[in-house]
C-alpha cells in the first residue's frame, strides 16, 4: 500500500486559525497523525492493480457466455428450422 502524505504544520496552523490554543491542535494534529499511519488506506492504484485480474476473469466468462449463447442458438435454428 502507499502512504498518505500529512502537513502536520498546515494541520497546526489551521487549528490555531479556527481558535485551538498551540497545545490543543499539536495534540489534536498528533492524534490524527496517528489514526492516519495506523489505518490501512487504499489508494485508487490499489485498487486497480488488486482488481485487474478479476476484469480478466468476467471478460474472459463474457466471451464464454456469448459463445455458448450462439451455440444454443445455432442448435435451436437446426432443430426448428
């Protein structure tokens, strides 16, 4: 997985900005900072790369399908016409 990038000091300011005293948002920032590294986070290449296979699989069973499908109705015109 990638990491996520966090401006702690932009993070501090805005805090600060909003009415935060100086050791209220460095522990608010050190906290989410936290949260942050600890959680698993999935990025959208992630996802693309995990899911790539199973595209291949459903385009693979499209093709199947649509074969099989004009073979009953292959079969089915034989018999009826």
């Amino acid at each position: 997985m990638s990491s996520i990038t966090f401006d702690t000091h932009k993070f501090v300011l805005k805090l600060q900005e909003a009415g935060f005293d100086q050791r209220q948002a460095e522990g608010l920032t050190e906290a989410m900072r936290a949260a942050i590294e600890a959680s698993e986070l999935v990025t959208k290449k992630d996802l693309q790369i995990e899911l790539a296979p199973l595209k291949a699989d459903l385009n693979l069973i499209k093709w199947m399908m649509g074969a099989l499908i004009a073979i009953a109705i292959a079969n089915f015109s034989k018999q009826f016409f």
